[in-house]
C-alpha cells in the first residue's frame, strides 16, 4: 500500500483539527425548548383535578337515585362501582327530547320483526340530562333524588332555578357520566359495604348518590347515603 495512503488512514489521536464539531450555537439547548414540553405535561395533569375542584366549588348539589346493585359486586378492590336511574337506556328513552337525538338504524335478523317506535340512540353521542329538585321533602334526614324531566343535545340555556343539565355520553347500552367509579378510603370502605348489604338483605333497596354539577354539566361526587347514613367519598 502507498505510504502516502497510509498517512491518510492513520492520523494522531491527538488531532482534531479535522473532526467534526458542532458550533457553538448548537452546543447549548436553549432552557425554553426543555421547560415548555415540562409545563405543557405539568399542565395536562393538573386539567382533571383542576376542573374537579373547580366543579366543586361553583356545582349545584344534585342528589342521584342508584340503581339496585349486588353487594358482593358492589366493592372491587379499592373502589365502588355504581350505576343510576339516568344511566339506563329504558328509563331515558321515555323522556321528551329522546327522539330528537342522532340515531343509527337498528339491525334485525332476517325473520324477526324489529321493535316499533324504538329511537336507537347512536353510540358514543354526548348529550345533556335535565333534572329537576324534588318539590317537597319526605323525611328531614335523607335527601330526595332528583328526577330526569327531558334529554337535550345541546346543553339548555334558562333553566329554571330547580333545574340543573348533567352531561353523559351513551356507550350503545346506557348512559356514563364519570359518576360510576368511586376511590373509598379502607377504613369506610367496609363499612359501606356492610351497610348496603343489610339495607338489601330483605328488598333490593337502591341508596342516593349526593354531587356537584357545575355550569357545563360536568358532575364530582360528594357523597353516599345508605338508608339515613351518610359517607363523605
């Protein structure tokens, strides 16, 4: 091999005259590039408590009726898992306003006959449940649940003062509001499921769900009443 070629191939560790460098402007991240993605997650995270708070405080008190639930099925773990009158789809369909909801065409096999005058409500769709505050109340230690008087796609403007809209999406089947699943500390936690299990033992006895629903729908928990006890989630 050419000497000269080898002189090309071998050169002093020690120079770098030659090697790439970046410049200097590159060699220094400007801090903005590396606390602004920071903040933008800090922020995304502190969006749901934030809004949670915020419901909190400027809701009105709206207190739900549960539907009926296994005891047993009731507690998973560390949480409490629920359903209500306004989440099914039986109940709902009965409202004014149901039929005016975007709806998709209900498949019937060949030989059956498909239901008459049933609106299948098309899934995913986000609509408003308007509730109503009971006129009168029938005993002093228990809230009365409110009841579900018409369905809105859009969220109603004027309500009258004992009204309120709650905001839900349908899943094909029933109605979901964020209100279904329940952290409970451990040391209520069994005791609420005691509490349910002997207020069912001789009647499926359904319990109240007391929450706060703000402006927009949006709607926290606040608290649980089984029979005239009260637990603060």
């Amino acid at each position: 091999m050419n000497t000269n070629n080898m002189d090309l191939l071998v050169k002093n560790p020690a120079d770098t005259t030659n090697q790439f460098q970046l410049p200097p402007e590159a060699k220094r991240l400007p801090a903005w590039r590396m606390w602004v993605p920071l903040l933008l997650q800090i922020g995304l995270i502190a969006a749901v408590p934030a809004t949670a708070v915020y419901t909190f405080i400027t809701g009105k008190t709206v207190v739900l009726q549960t539907a009926p639930v296994d005891p047993y099925d009731f507690l998973r773990g560390y949480y409490q898992v629920l359903s209500y009158d306004i989440s099914e789809r039986t109940n709902l369909q009965k409202l004014p306003g149901w039929k005016d909801l975007p709806g998709e065409k209900i498949y019937c096999p060949p030989g059956v006959a498909c239901p008459q005058n049933t609106h299948s409500v098309k899934a995913k769709t986000s609509f408003y449940v308007i509730l109503e505050a009971p006129k009168t109340a029938t005993n002093p230690g228990r809230p009365q649940a409110w009841k579900p008087v018409r369905v809105s796609l859009e969220n109603p403007v004027n309500l009258p003062a004992n009204q309120i809209a709650i905001k839900g999406k349908y899943n094909g089947w029933q109605m979901e509001y964020g209100l279904e699943t329940y952290y409970m500390p451990e040391d209520e936690r069994e005791k609420v499921n005691q509490e349910i299990s002997e207020a069912q033992r001789n009647q499926r006895q359904s319990f109240l769900v007391e929450v706060k629903v703000d402006k927009t729908g949006h709607a926290v928990p606040v608290s649980l009443w089984v029979r005239d006890r009260n637990y603060r989630f």
